[in-house]
C-alpha cells in the first residue's frame, strides 16, 4: 500500500544540521540566483564539495543488528549495496571496491555518476557478477577497509558478523532493511557513517526540492492518477506502488498513485502483478512504461490483445521510458540517479499530458 513520504530521522545535534541546510537554501536564493537553479543537478552539488569536510569521531551507528562504531575518519570504504555508491561519491568519497548490479559501465558506475567518480578506478567486486546471498568475504578482506557500506542490499546477521570481522559494517535500520532503504535513508545514513549527516541531509534536501519546484511548475499534474508499469515475465505486468522509488518518483511531482489496481494487492516491495487479461485496468490519466532495460517489452506490450482498448492508448497518455541511462537513473534510485532522472523525464511527461 502507498505509504507517507519518508522522513528524515536525524540523530545528530538537530541545530549543528539545521544550520548547514539553511546555508545551503541561503545560498541557492540569493539574490540575482538563477530560477533554473532548482534543476541543476545533484551531480553539479556534490563536485562543488571536492574537499569533504572532516566528521567528528568516533561515530557510533544504530542499524537493524545494534550498533556499528566507527572509530576514526574512514579512508578505504567499500560499497556492499547494490546503488551505494552513490550517496558514497555524492558526498565526495571515493570507494576502494563496489558491488555490480546491472549496466555495462566502467567500475560500475553509470553516468550520471562518473563526474563524481573522477579517476578513480574501485575494484568491481565478485568480477562483476551479482550475488548478494555469498559476498566475496576473502576479496573484500584482501582491500583492507576501513568501512564497509551495506544499505540497498538483504545482508544477514549472519553476513554482518561475518563481515565485521574485517571491518565496521553499516546496515540499514529494520524498516529498511532486505532492499527497502529509500534513497533519502540511505544518503543520511551514509553521511552519519562518514561523520557527515548534515551534509547528506543538505544533498537530501536540495533534491526534494527540486521535486517540490518541478510539481510548482507544473500544477497539471496535481490529482491526476499515474500507473508506473514494467515487464519481465510473459502473461503479466508488474506496477510500482507503495515505498517502490519509481512511484514515489511520480508521487513527488503531484500525481496520485494507485494502491491497487483491480483488487489486487501489492507485495511487501511495492509491486502489484496484473495478469493480462485485467491490462485495461492500467488505464488511467498516464501510463508509464519503464522499459529502457528490455528493448522489446514495448513490442511485447503493443500487441497484447486487449491493449489498444485502453483509453489511456487511444488518447496518448502513454510515456515510454526507453532510454537506457534515463531508465537506469529511474530505477537506480539514488541522491544523484534522481535528479537526472527529473531532468530528462519532466519535458515528457508534460509533453505527454498536454
């Protein structure tokens, strides 16, 4: 079920925080500021932070498996998470190692992330291949950290023991945990093992404004019901809802998401199965594809038999997100992936209601 936007659990002296957003928001309102400002990039934010400032040390963190000390700056951090590296380079930390997910991209970092990666080439671990249930614990041992991040993952107790053998281990708290970290969460959470939430929350709060700035631009989009729709399986379609980062995405610029779609409910990750047979259920004020990781979904999706009935595809509402990188930033989900998300996907999705 959909559930209230994520808020921001600060454990840090809320003044100390309050006093380096309010000159993040200073700054960007100054006077002779550009309007456009709000969509400049997240990217663009984090590389003016080249030299990160120092956190105060020790920093002890409270996750899901009790407490992490981290005892003094870290300087040789590896991402456990499948997108942690992200917030990690959106706060001007370079990883010595990074888990892969999918996309074939140097050091498994996309683009929209590169700026922030500069010339450093991290160690992509397990030989790039995926396989969260047996972290390559011997290889991550031999790079020496001094931190190990582990947020979008489904890291054990089992895995965390295992791994805080070799260094402090930080997971999510238990309501985020097994990949259901927010990408808010998981940038403040990253900041606090850096000795740094402050200015993670800065970055948090610069990128949800520019959400809340894109909504005020577009005051269309307020009430009308949007569908966030992808495929995988032949026989049904799978449609986002809930905590689930692509309908949140929507959610941020003024639509309304669907909490079921034909009485069907949605699993613990925001995920609603339609089988085909109910597609004419999609139908709403905007049906969004997310298909730019299977070029041929789109095909596949076009000659469903009852899929040109759908009002929503005789009126042209229909947004197809095909492009791998923008489809990619969609879906990643994270503090740098969303702000060039916003800025490819808003043009369209006014271009297609209007």
């Amino acid at each position: 079920m959909s559930s209230p936007a994520p808020t921001l659990r600060l454990r840090r002296p809320v003044g100390a925080m309050l006093a380096v957003i309010a000159a993040v928001v200073l700054s960007a309102c100054a006077p002779g500021a550009d309007p456009a400002s709000a969509t400049t990039t997240a990217s663009a934010a984090a590389a003016s932070q080249a030299a990160p400032t120092s956190g105060q040390f020790p920093v002890t963190v409270e996750h899901v498996y009790g407490q992490t000390v981290i005892p003094a700056e870290p300087q040789r951090v590896i991402t456990l998470g499948l997108s942690d590296q992200d917030p990690l380079l959106a706060l001007g930390v370079k990883p010595v190692a990074v888990y892969p997910w999918w996309g074939d991209y140097p050091y498994a970092t996309w683009p929209w992330a590169q700026d922030e990666l500069g010339d450093a080439q991290p160690v992509v671990l397990n030989k790039g291949v995926r396989d969260e249930a047996n972290p390559p614990v011997e290889e991550i041992a031999s790079l020496e950290p001094d931190l190990i991040i582990s947020l979008y993952n489904g890291t054990t107790k089992e895995q965390y023991e295992q791994l805080s053998q070799i260094a402090p281990v930080v997971v999510p708290d238990e309501q985020y945990a097994n990949f259901a970290i927010t990408w808010q969460e998981a940038t403040r959470a990253t900041g606090e093992a850096l000795g740094r939430e402050a200015e993670a929350v800065a970055l948090v709060e610069q990128l949800e404004r520019s959400f809340a700035d894109a909504a005020e631009a577009h005051p269309e989009f307020a009430g009308k019901t949007a569908v966030v729709a992808e495929r995988f399986e032949a026989g049904e379609t799978i449609v986002r809802t809930g905590n689930d980062v692509r309908a949140k995405f929507f959610e941020q610029l003024g639509f309304t998401i669907p909490t079921e779609v034909a009485g069907i409910a949605p699993n613990a990750y925001g995920e609603l199965y339609v089988p085909d047979e109910l597609v004419t259920e999609l139908s709403k004020d905007l049906l969004v594809w997310n298909v730019g990781f299977a070029p041929d979904a789109r095909a596949t999706v076009e000659a469903l038999p009852l899929y040109g009935q759908l009002p929503v595809v005789q009126d042209q509402r229909v947004l197809w997100v095909e492009d791998p990188v923008v489809s990619g930033a969609f879906s990643w989900g994270t503090v740098l992936s969303l702000q060039y998300a916003l800025d490819e996907l808003l043009p369209q999705v006014s271009e297609t209601l209007s």
